[in-house]
C-alpha cells in the first residue's frame, strides 16, 4: 500500500517575531533613560524653582545653585546621554546592545546617585561623590570598547567627550568640597566644562543627523533643493568649539574666552544656514534639530558677549542649557523613541506644544536680563515652561517607551 504524501501547511504567522512581554522598559538602551530624563526633567524643576524662591530647604552641603546646575548636566541631561550612546554605539558597531539586567543595573546606578546627591545633609559626603561618579564611569565602561577600535575610529571622538565630562563633574564635587587648588572656583569650572563637552556633542550630532534628515525630507519634495555642507566648515566647528572648552578652562570668563566663543558662533551660524531650516517648517520633528541649533548660535554669542561685561555670564548660559541642550535632547528623544520602536516619525501635537514651550522657557530665563527686578517671577515662568513641556513628552512617551515595539521586532 501507499503512503499517502504528507501536506504541509504554512502558518501564516510562524516567523512573525514574538514579544516575550508587554513591559519593554529594558529592552533597549534608550527607553529607560529616556523615561529617567524625561521623569527628572518634570520633578527637579519644581524642586530647584522651590530653593531659589526660598520656599523650600534641602539643607544642602552645595550652594543651590551648583546643586541646580550639576543636576540639569550630571542628572537630567547624563540620562538623555546615556540613552544615546546607549543606543547608537551597537547601530554603528554591530556589537551587543546593552540589554535587561545590564540596563538594570545603568539605570539604578543612575538613581542611586540623584538619591544620594539629594540627600547629601544626612550622609558622608565622600559616599556622595561615589554614588554620583560611578554613573559615568559604569556608562562610559559599557560603551568605550567599540568606541576605541580602529575600525570604528571615526566614532573614537565621542570618547574624550564621555572623559570631559566624567572629570567635569569630579571638579563640581571638588567645588562644593571648597578645595583651594590654584586658586580656582572648581565648581563653577566643573559646571561651565560641562555645559561644554554637551555642546561639543551637538556639534558633533548635529552636524551629522540634521543635514542628514532634512536631506532625506527635501529630496522627496524637490530634488533640486539641496542642503549646503562644507567639509572644511565642519573641521573649522568643531575645532573651534573644542576650542571653547579650552579656553574656558584656561582664560574663565575673560575677553579671550569670550572672542573664541564669538567666533565659535559665527562659524555654526553660518553651518546651520547651509542647512536649509526654513524649508523644514511643515516638519516638526525635524524643524526642532534645526531650532535647538539655532539656540546654539544665539547661546555662543550671549557668553562671548559676556565676557565683555554686557551680560552676566550666569544668565545668558541658559541660552546653552535650556535652550540649545533642552531642545536638542528633547527633539532627539521624541525622533528616537518614534523610530526605534516602529512607529512612524511624525510629532504629536502635544510633542510640538513641548518643542514650543522649551524655547518659551529659555526666552523667559533669558528675560532676565532685560529686567532684573523681576528675577523670581520670570525663573517661575521659565521652570513652569519647562515642567509642563517635559511632562507634555511623558505623556505622549513614556507609554512608547514601556511597550514593545509595534511591528513585533526585539528592541
């Protein structure tokens, strides 16, 4: 007797990849500190907002106002940082992403060091530091291998920038320590080397991924529009924003610092024009890059201009901070979060009302110095701008970021 053949059917859905849970929050670098920024961005405000006003006492061991600042840069914007590379590194080396308890443990040593930095009045200083340090050293240790490898080597100038900014935030602890070394106000150079390294990182990613997209997005309307780049202008950029940070250690706050930093902004002002920006309005989530870089330009002309006395340095930082930082990271989360998990990349209204009200709380931090008899009220409104815009981003994402992606991918 015959056997009769065998029919095979097809299941239809047999290599459809299957999510192993509906929580995603550790599935990929960039949601948990995605969430981590976003959440902290919407909490410490209030709370700096608190101090400053006088309404509120941390018994800090900082001044407040290094305590602000060294949260906004080693808290909020360390987060946002941590998610980037976190998720770029293995795009561009094909090595292992950092997954599910490797991310854990990022994450948690993320929080124990805001944990311990808020509650520096009750324990050991030196615990303090530890706690706070050891993010950065763990995230730069995660990433640094791939990043030093000589075929990767055009990624290898991200390395120095992750090493700026761990040494930056050992010199605010040394400020806040009050240690007499040369002489040097360490906190406030801690803070301001910061800042720098993070705008050196624009530079470097916005130079990159600006042009890039709003290539991709004029082309599909008219190839004939072509966005401007110049090789020799991006070295003379970067260069000249490296140079920043230099001199801002070496010359703090004199007319030679404040000229390099003129000429810095001239030299972006004129890389952002070739962009092409005004032909991206119909496209939030692209003509945000281009605005943050804007901030960026106006940012390194307020501090050059500051060094000449015709503004206080403290105040036109925030050009920098709010401004070019807050919507930098801000745009760049809101573009990631939409691409890495399968969605299409189009901001939601409420994403635009927060790229709006960013830019509306540097103006009003920045009001100050038009009228500084009213300082508290227009720090008020400048932090309620930024509270309200970042919790604008947690409602639209931090359900993107807990959940799997939509078409069924790992990641």
């Amino acid at each position: 007797m015959t056997t009769p053949p065998t029919i095979k059917i097809e299941d239809p859905f047999a290599d459809r990849p299957q999510p192993a849970s509906n929580f995603a929050l550790f599935n990929y670098g960039f949601r948990p500190f995605f969430f981590l920024a976003g959440l902290f961005a919407v909490i410490s405000v209030p709370m700096w907002v608190g101090l400053f006003a006088g309404h509120m006492d941390m018994a800090l061991v900082a001044n407040p106002v290094l305590w602000h600042g060294h949260e906004m840069l080693f808290g909020f914007a360390a987060a946002a940082i941590a998610g980037f590379f976190l998720t770029v590194v293995p795009n561009w080396t094909k090595v292992k992403a950092a997954r599910g308890p490797v991310l854990m443990v990022l994450a948690a040593l993320w929080l124990i060091g805001r944990v311990a930095f808020w509650t520096q009045a009750i324990i050991p200083y030196g615990l303090v530091i530890a706690a706070d340090m050891l993010f950065l050293i763990a995230l730069t240790a995660t990433v640094i291998r791939p990043l030093i490898d000589p075929q990767h080597r055009r990624q290898f100038l991200f390395v120095p920038i992750l090493l700026v900014l761990i040494a930056a935030n050992a010199m605010t602890h040394l400020g806040i320590l009050d240690v007499d070394i040369f002489d040097l106000d360490w906190g406030a150079r801690g803070l301001v080397l910061g800042i720098d390294a993070i705008i050196v990182l624009i530079a470097v990613m916005g130079g990159r991924v600006t042009p890039s997209f709003t290539s991709s997005y004029l082309g599909h309307g008219d190839p004939a529009i072509k966005v401007r780049q110049n090789p020799q202008l991006d070295r003379a950029v970067l260069w000249a924003t490296w140079a920043v940070l230099v001199a801002d250690q070496l010359v703090f706050e004199t007319p030679i610092a404040g000229g390099v930093a003129l000429i810095a902004g001239v030299l972006h002002a004129v890389r952002l024009a070739g962009w092409q920006g005004h032909r991206t309005l119909g496209n939030p989530i692209l003509w945000v890059l281009h605005l943050a870089y804007g901030w960026l330009v106006v940012g390194l002309v307020l501090k050059g201009l500051g060094a000449f006395d015709l503004f206080r340095p403290n105040d036109v930082l925030h050009a920098l901070t709010i401004g070019a930082m807050g919507t930098y990271i801000l745009g760049i989360m809101s573009r990631a979060s939409l691409g890495h998990t399968g969605r299409v990349i189009n901001a939601a209204p409420l994403t635009v009302g927060a790229y709006v009200l960013v830019s509306a709380s540097a103006l009003a931090r920045l009001a100050v110095i038009a009228f500084p008899s009213l300082t508290l009220e227009w720090v008020m409104i400048s932090g309620l701008a930024w509270c309200v815009a970042f919790l604008a981003f947690m409602v639209v994402y931090a359900p993107i970021l807990m959940r799997p992606r939509i078409d069924g991918r790992p990641g």
